[in-house]
C-alpha cells in the first residue's frame, strides 16, 4: 500500500522562523560583518546579499564529549604496506596525546573554524539600514489626500451581487416571512375552527352555505400563505463600503550631485555611492517617497536615476543653480504643507567664489523652512572652502535640521551615512 | 523469466512512471518478503529538501535557532556546490513518509523507492531497537503536540527564556534516553491529556523530595558527614540519592531538579522524548544504510533482469550505486571515516555469499549460517542487532581483507603509534572486535551518570564519569555544566573515576579559591 503526494506546491521555507531565530541571536555578529563589506564591496553590488561567517566556537552547542588523551583504537580502511606491530610517528608531532588516530584526523581536519552562511539581500539590508530614519517625518496633510481606502460601513439595501451579506439577507427574510405569515395563520386558525365547529353540529342543523364559505376561505389563506417568497428582494442586504481618505506621509528626497569637472571621478564614485546607499535606504523604508535627482555644473538639471548614477559631465560650478532648481520644483510640484521635503547633496565644496553667498541666502530665506532635513557632505581630503563656511552659518541657524559631514575616502561612507540618518530619540 | 518491455525509459519521470515501477518494486520486495509500513511517498523540491534537512527529518517541529543554524549551513554547502542534498530522505514513521527530489532522474527516484521506502522501512518495522524505542505511528502526533506546547510557552513566557531552556536540554539530549528499559508509548492526544495531570503531580513529588531538607548549616555544606561522632542522631545517614546511579540525566532533571516550573519540566519531558526517538538511529547507522543499499542494489537488478528498465537507466543506477559505497582509504583526500553505505552493504552482500557459497573459512567461522538461506539469514541478522553486535557477528575475514582494514593504536604514555592488527589471519579478530567498540555508543560518548543529588546538604549534584581506556573529557565539559547548572539550580559537581579511584574532580560554578588540584 503506498501512495504519492506531490508536496512541490506546498509552503517552502518552512524553516524561515528557526532562520530568524538564528539571525536574531548573532545579530551584532552579523552587524558587525554586514558594516565591514559595505565598506568592501562596491556599492553597486548592494543588489546582493552577503556572506558572513561567526567563528565556530561562538555558536557551537556543547555535549559531553571525549577530550584527546587516554587509549583509543581506531580502525582504518585501505592499508598498503603497514603490518602488526608497526610503530609509526604521531602526526603533528605532538607528545602527550595531542593526536585522535588518523581516522578521526581525516575527519575534522578540514578547516572549519569559521561558520559561513548567505544572507538575502534583503536581509543583508535590513542589517545594513538597522537604526536608521528619516528625521523630522510629519504627517502632513491628512484631509486633501486623493488616496483613499474602502473600509466596511455597516450594512445598506443597495449594493452590487458581490457584496451581499448572505446572514443579515436571510434574517431579514426569515422576520419578514414570520411577521407576513403571523395575521393570514391566525385568520386560517380561526377558519379552521370555525369548520370544525360547524362539522361537529347535528348534520340536521349543519349549514352547508356557510362550510363551503369556511372551506374557500382556508383555501385562499393556505394560497396566500404559499405564495409568501422565501427570499423576497427587499431582503437582501449589502455589505456597505465607504471610501476614507488614508493618512499617510508624503516625502520628497532631492538628490543633488555636483558632477563638475572639479570632482574627479573617484569624488564622483563615492559620491553615487552614497546617493546610491541613501536610495536603497529610502526605497526599502518608505512606500511614499518620491526621488527628485538633481545634477549641477554650471547649471542644473533634473535627470531620471539612470542618468544621474551612470552618465558623465564636466564644466565650471555654480551650486546656486541647483539650489534654485530645487526651489523651483518645490514650488511647482511638492507644496510644504503636503509633503516632508529632504534634500541631500554631495559636492567637492568648489563653487564660484560668489555664489556661496547665493547658496547661504537661497537657503536661509527660502529653502531652509520648507525643508525636513538638509545633508550635505563634501568629498574632500583638502580644506574647505567657500561653501562649507557658507553653510556652515546654515548649520548654527537650523542646527536641528541641517547636517553636513566630511567624507574623505570611500571607508567613511557607510560611518557618515549612519551619522547622518541615526535614529532620534522620539520626544 | 520472460522479458517484460521496459515502463520507462529516458532521465525524465513522470507520476504515472513512478507509480507503475513502485508497485513492480513492491511486489519483487514481497517475494523476498520485506515488510513494510504503508508508504507515503512525498515529491518535494531542493528547497523544501533542505527544510527537511533542518528539521532532521522531522515534518514538523518546534522553532529553535539550531535548527535555523543547521538550516544555513546546508544551505551555504549547497549552494556553494561543496554537497549534494540526499536524493531522499525516509522518517521513522507509520505510514513511513519517505521525501523524493524533483529534480532526480527517472532512475534516481526507482532507484531512492527502492532504497528508502522498501530498504529503510522494512528496516524501522523489523529492527528491534526501533521496534523497542519507537512507536512510528505516534510520532507525528507526538511533534504536533510538542510543537504547540512549545509554543504556547513562548507566548506565556517569552522566546527567550524557551529558547534558553531548550540550549540546556539540547546539550544534554544525548543523555536523556533510557538505555534497558522499554519507554512507553507517546501519542499526542494522551500527552495533551495527561499533561496538566502531570504537572500538578510532579510538582507535588519534587516537592516532597525536597521538604525534608534542613536549612543549609555551612560546615555540612563542605563536607557531608556521614561518621557518628558527627552526626549522632543519624540525621545524615539515609544514604545517597538517588539510591541507584541514574543514566538518563534530562529525565532525572524533569522529575528531581528542584526549582524548575512544570512547563520547564514539560519541555524537558519533550526534548528527552525525542532523543529517545533518535537512539535506535543513531546506532544503527551501518546496518540501516547497508541494509536499504542492499536492496536497492538486488531490487534494480530484478528489474533489470525482467526488463523493466533498460540498459541506459541500468548503466546510471550502477555509476551512482558504484559512487555511493565507495571506500576512500585512510590516506585519499576524500577519506571521510568509514562510509556506512558501503561498510554495510558489503557485510549484508557477503552474508550472502556465506550462505550461498560457503568457502571453508566461512564454514569455520559462520558454522551456523553458511550454507543456509540466505534471505532467512539475512533477516535475522536485520532484526535482531544493531552495528555494534552486528559487525561482532558477522564481519568476516573477507570483508575485512576486501576494504583492508587495520587497527591503530593511539596511547598518550607512548610516544608512537601503533599498529595493533591488520588483515591477515592473526589480526581479524582483533580488528572485528575493535571496529565493533567504535559503534558502541557507550564508547563514543561518555559514559556519565548521576551519582548523587545532596538533597539534605547543600543540594548540589554530583555526577560520576567512568573513563574509558582513560580518556578524559572535552573542552566542552564546562559549557554542559554550565547548562546543567541552570537546570538544576545548584552547584555541579562532576567526577571522572578510573577503576575505583577517582581522578579527576570538577565543578560548576567554579568555586571562588580554586581548589588544590586532585
């Protein structure tokens, strides 16, 4: 008796829980690797997951086992020229019983101190990403939300087939069949007795007219309570669904990247990686965030992703021009009230000579009260400049809203990139 | 034997196939009178296969990071090509549920119905250790439940501290198994019934046990005075508790440590439930994988010889079952121990040929069985032992000199190794009788057992070490401990013995001034 089953549309990942658990219990092992390869592997690469290994030690699960030393015996497969009484070197060397016997050295000699597994990418990045925000997120704007959601809204006599609430149809049914049939049962009772009283009389004194009158009016009545319909359409009940506007929160991030010929294409590398980390970040944290990116040299301009990551530019540099641009965008599309605005920017801290005093006043007198947050760092292993001093008056004026940071090689992205987003104490 | 056109032919299968050449199989597997649960054959992708890898097997089971660890690191081999999965995988159970890969081959999985749902499960219906130790049909049932217990008591009393207790259990399930007595069957519907009972009962046992303890008096608390100047009115002279030496440690936490609550106990009663299950596996290891090798190999043969496969299928089935029982020598590169498949598929074939085609050697030797029937022979052999009596049995000086088998002995008071005996004939005895020690599992594992629980002292708990040939214990010694302390709630105190004498003194936790050495 045996019999098939094909088990191949079931659930797999049937160990996904006990996968968790583990990941949960060495999770500032896995941290702590997950750190060091982001600053390894090009960022690029992000779209993979990760391998880390835990030293053997720290996850073994112990039992009761025998330690080196003492007798053994082992017995061996495969012996060419050795015969009885044969006397050979302890491998290794090691006096006092170091070695286990060949059999059991070929078993665990293999280099496993190390305990190596994968993780997903999206495990890799919820590690990567652990402990980071968006700061200053408001909920804006509840009530002019075109998105809304149907919620059930009691019941209602209209609707479409599809919503029919089959329990409250039929109890309407069944109330309107009792209260319809209550008066035509009592009348057919009454009837009934009527007959009967009149059949039990003398048949002298019987009153023929007045039986054929009882006996059409019970039929009429059973008639009239036959046709009573079982389910009637002035039953039927539909669930209701009214539509609710749903709260959510609205984000812009302004990506901005200064791609003049000042910045050396190793400035430029690491400034697309650390666009590229704070998109990934964006994009796995927040449903509703929309991605404006903003190139400059002299002048900006607004690009789709694939051009701002891949494409290459040269030319003299005038950040104000991206500053406005984004003043501008604001301005047409993404109102402040409606939505968190974030701006980060990447620069090697050249501009005109002038046009840092643009920046400072672009961004003190308009730009800076619509916005949540403002990044900026600079690419720099020299001393600052102009801009940087610039906004550095930014900084003391909206200390609570703007960040800037210094990222000399590619290693202090991932340091930076954590300062810049750490999650804030709520309060 | 006329014969028969070929079911299948080709890599690819399909159901129909497979269900055609099952009951070919079972009715070849009827003449030579394997019996059987009823099988349950499960066709499940590479993904799933490694589920079920983590979860040993089991179809279902209680959440615990190790099995995610195990999980991972199959996981990492595979991908990593360092291991192929199993084609199959067979569980212990009634009917016997037995997991196909997808992606084998046509022969693969004739081949994999073969081994496991005929080889393997009439191994589990007939072997005594399972049929003492298990109880196939209530297994299933039996995770169901323990699944569940285990978590409700998360939700009742947080992951953490489940996942905790069970690390202590895990460390000790090895010792959590009954070796004599015959344990009592488990079923899921009597355990959810019998659970609550328990454990208002147990509680009020340990209770007991522990009622009768004075307060601890600090000068009794380091050393128990048993002498009657001491201890005149004879309040220490009950003698030692338990009164026998208990090997089976998680059971005698579950009913005597004496802080644990009842679902700690409960959770105990589980993990000490399951390692029961395991122990005829683990000690069956070349009988069982020799065993279904066997079969494989006389069932593909049949039916080949009716013409039921052809000669493409015949040609892989022999490459994979010539891969399968390959024997590396100690010196390959690919030497990995003694391979149990081909170990116990070349004593059962030789069994065999003893009894088939006795040589004198053989009549010497196996008087009893050479020349008799084989398949008969072959049964009883398959029932009645496990590796250890089984290879004292019946490995022969063929055997012996086919795969080249020699002993080395490794004593720490020598300064060289040497070779104890090889294949000739002063040495088959020898090697026979070293080869079965190395499956006895008294001489893999410790031997450790609890010596005596200080209930009217300072409570701790003293368990006693016979070394073996001595040698010591692990590394990992102090980490059980520490488990073990955390169970019982008390000091550990650990003695390794040699004869009579005792050689080695541990304790958990290490006590403040270290103690001069013993």
């Amino acid at each position: 008796m045996s019999y098939f089953i094909d088990r191949r549309p079931n659930a797999r990942h049937k160990s996904a829980v006990n996968r968790q658990r583990f990941l949960q219990r060495y999770r500032s092992h896995i941290k702590r690797a997950a750190e060091e390869s982001v600053n390894r592997r090009s960022i690029t690469d992000m779209e993979r997951g990760e391998k880390v290994s835990i030293p053997t030690k720290d996850i073994s699960e112990p039992s009761f086992q025998h330690g080196p030393g003492g007798r053994r015996t082992v017995v061996s497969p495969g012996n060419k020229e050795f015969a009885e009484g044969d006397r050979l070197r302890r491998p290794g060397g090691g006096g006092g019983g170091g070695g286990s016997g060949e059999g059991q050295a070929g078993n665990q000699g293999e280099g496993m101190d190390e305990f190596v597994f994968s993780l997903s990418r999206e495990e890799f990045l919820d590690f990567v990403f652990d402990g980071l925000e968006l700061p200053h997120l408001e909920r804006k704007q509840l009530q002019v939300l075109e998105e809304t959601r149907p919620v059930r809204a009691g019941i209602s006599k209209e609707g479409v087939p599809a919503r029919i609430n089959i329990v409250r149809s039929m109890r309407e049914a069944q109330a309107r069949r009792i209260g319809m049939r209550a008066p035509l049962k009592r009348a057919l009772r009454e009837a009934q007795e009527a007959l009967d009283a009149e059949e039990r009389k003398d048949p002298v004194l019987r009153n023929p007219a007045r039986i054929d009158e009882l006996k059409s009016e019970i039929a009429r009545l059973e008639k009239r309570i036959a046709s009573i319909p079982f389910l009637d359409t002035y039953d039927l009940r539909y669930n209701h669904l009214t539509h609710q506007p749903m709260p959510s929160n609205q984000a812009v991030m302004f990506c901005i990247m200064d791609v003049s010929g000042s910045m050396t294409q190793a400035h430029k590398d690491i400034g697309k990686r650390f666009f590229l980390l704070l998109y990934l970040f964006l994009e796995r944290n927040y449903e509703k965030v929309e991605l404006v990116f903003v190139r400059h040299h002299t002048v900006a301009k607004e690009v789709d992703e694939e051009e701002f990551f891949y494409s290459r530019e040269t030319g003299g540099t005038i950040v104000s021009s991206a500053l406005t641009l984004v003043n501008s965008i604001i301005e047409a599309r993404y109102a402040p009230e409606q939505w968190n605005l974030y701006v980060a920017q990447a620069s090697d801290g050249d501009n005109w000579d002038d046009d840092s005093s643009n920046c400072l006043e672009l961004l003190n007198e308009s730009l800076m009260r619509k916005l949540q947050y403002f990044t900026y760092v600079e690419i720099t292993p020299h001393a600052h400049q102009a801009l940087w001093e610039a906004y550095d008056t930014v900084r003391a004026a909206y200390p609570e809203r703007f960040a800037m940071q210094q990222i000399v090689q590619a290693e202090d992205i991932y340091p930076v990139f954590r300062k810049l987003f750490r999650q804030r104490a709520q309060g | 034997m006329t014969r028969r056109k070929p079911i299948a032919t080709g890599s690819d299968w399909n159901f129909e196939a497979l269900e055609t050449y099952e009951r070919a199989i079972a009715e070849l597997a009827r003449e030579y009178r394997l019996d059987t649960y009823p099988n349950q054959i499960e066709i499940i992708t590479s993904e799933q296969m490694m589920d079920a890898y983590a979860s040993v097997g089991m179809p279902i089971g209680y959440h615990h990071w190790s099995f995610g660890k195990q999980f991972l690191s199959v996981e990492q081999a595979y991908r990593r090509g360092q291991m192929g999965l199993a084609y199959e995988l067979v569980i212990n159970s009634d009917p016997c549920i037995a997991y196909l890969m997808e992606e084998n081959s046509l022969m693969m999985q004739v081949l994999v119905i073969a081994h496991a749902c005929y080889g393997h499960n009439s191994f589990f219906k007939g072997n005594y250790l399972f049929r003492t130790w298990t109880d196939a049909s209530a297994i299933v049932d039996y995770l169901v439940f323990a699944r569940s217990y285990v978590a409700k008591c998360e939700e009742r009393h947080g992951v953490e501290a489940v996942e905790q207790l069970l690390d202590a259990c895990h460390a000790l399930q090895n010792y959590g198994v009954d070796r004599y007595k015959r344990p009592s069957p488990i079923s899921a519907g009597e355990e959810a019934r019998r659970q609550e009972e328990r454990e208002a009962y147990l509680q009020t046992q340990v209770n007991r046990l522990w009622s009768t303890i004075p307060p601890v008096v600090s000068e009794l608390a380091q050393e128990p005075l048993h002498d009657h100047e001491n201890d005149p009115l004879g309040l220490h002279r009950h003698g030692r508790y338990p009164s026998e030496p208990q090997e089976n440690l998680l059971y005698f936490l579950e009913k005597n440590a004496p802080l644990l609550e009842p679902w700690q106990r409960e959770i105990v009663r589980i993990v000490r439930k399951l390692a029961q299950y395991f122990y005829p596996q683990r000690q069956t290891q070349v009988m069982n994988e020799g065993w279904a090798t066997f079969w494989h190999y006389t069932l593909m043969n049949r039916l080949y010889d009716d013409g039921l496969i052809d000669e493409g299928i015949m040609l892989e089935f022999l490459q994979s079952h010539t891969s399968v029982v390959t024997q590396p020598g100690f010196d390959s590169p690919y030497f990995n121990g003694i391979n149990p498949y081909a170990l116990g598929f070349a004593m059962f074939s030789d069994i065999q040929r003893i009894c088939r085609a006795p040589t004198d050697e053989d009549r010497e030797w196996f008087p009893d069985i050479a020349g008799s029937d084989w398949l008969e022979t072959l049964h009883f052999a398959m029932q009645n032992f496990k590796d250890e009596s089984f290879i004292q049995q019946f490995l022969s000086p063929k055997v012996i000199r086919d795969l080249k088998l020699f002993s080395l002995v490794d004593d720490d008071r020598d300064d060289s190794l040497q070779i104890e005996a090889i294949h000739d004939d002063r040495g088959y005895r020898r090697i026979r009788e070293a080869l079965s020690v190395q499956y006895a599992l008294s001489a893999r594992e410790p031997n450790i057992q609890v010596w005596e629980a200080d209930i009217r002292g300072d409570r701790s708990l003293t368990l006693r070490h016979v070394q073996d040939r001595r040698r010591p214990l692990g590394q990992s010694l102090f980490p059980v401990m520490r488990y073990l302390h955390q169970l019982w709630g008390f000091p550990i105190k650990l003695e390794s013995t040699e004869g009579d004498d005792i050689v080695r003194r541990y304790q958990w936790p290490i006590p403040e001034p270290t103690r001069e050495s013993a």
